[in-house]
C-alpha cells in the first residue's frame, strides 16, 4: 500500500490529518489495520482515527467513535471522484472546542476532499 497525497486542516483549533493510499490488487482488512496502528503511533494525541475505502468492488468505513458518522462521508468522497482501490484516513486531535455533529462531519468532508483534491490533480497532469 502507498501513500500518495497528505493533507492537513484547521478548524476551531481541532487539526485533522488526512492521508491517501492507493491499495494494491489483494489489499484488504489487514493492510488497513496496518495503516490505523502506524496512524495511532503517529499521531497519538488523536482520539479518533476514521477512514474509508473502496477496494475490490467493495467498499467499507469506520467512524473510531467520532459522532456525524465521518467515515461514511468520507467514503461518499471517495465514490464521488471515482477512487476504486484508495483508503482515505483522517485523524483528528481535539482542539477544545465543540464542533457539533454536523460541524465535524463539515470538516471531516472537508479535510478528505482536500487531500483527495490532491490525488485527482496529480491524476489529470
């Protein structure tokens, strides 16, 4: 699995991490949670670490816990700009301030459409 595109976002001083890989054909549940331990050793001051991915004409996501159900937006970014095969993960250190559920589900969208946002770029050059 490789990471192809990192990004970075700042809301209401909550930081959300994101990361793009593309997953290689036989990829699946194991190389994913390779992804989330190197994810929570990264970054260990997160709480919640979602992600999402489309592989193998399949697709999952998980929220860690977060509320707004972030993991399926992210996944609708994903559908979105027709990424087969790519995890999207997104880890957020809280910054103290309440964002609601709706206001964390804004910025988790917002911090995978930025980093896929990326990969779609690199894409079309």
């Amino acid at each position: 699995m490789e990471e192809i595109a990192v990004g970075k976002l700042v809301i209401q001083r909550s930081k959300f991490y994101a990361h793009v890989y593309k997953l290689a054909p036989g990829d699946g549940d194991e190389e994913i949670k390779l992804v989330l331990k190197e994810h929570r050793r990264k970054y260990k001051k997160a709480n919640h670490h979602c992600w999402a991915a489309c592989f193998g004409g399949g697709e999952e996501w998980k929220d860690d816990g977060e509320v707004g159900h972030p993991g399926k937006v992210m996944l609708e970014v994903l559908k979105k700009e027709g990424l087969d095969s790519h995890l999207l993960v997104v880890s957020r250190i809280f910054g103290g301030v309440k964002l609601g559920v709706g206001g964390v589900s804004r910025a988790f969208r917002s911090a995978a459409e930025g980093v896929v946002d990326q990969v779609v770029d690199e894409t079309k050059e």
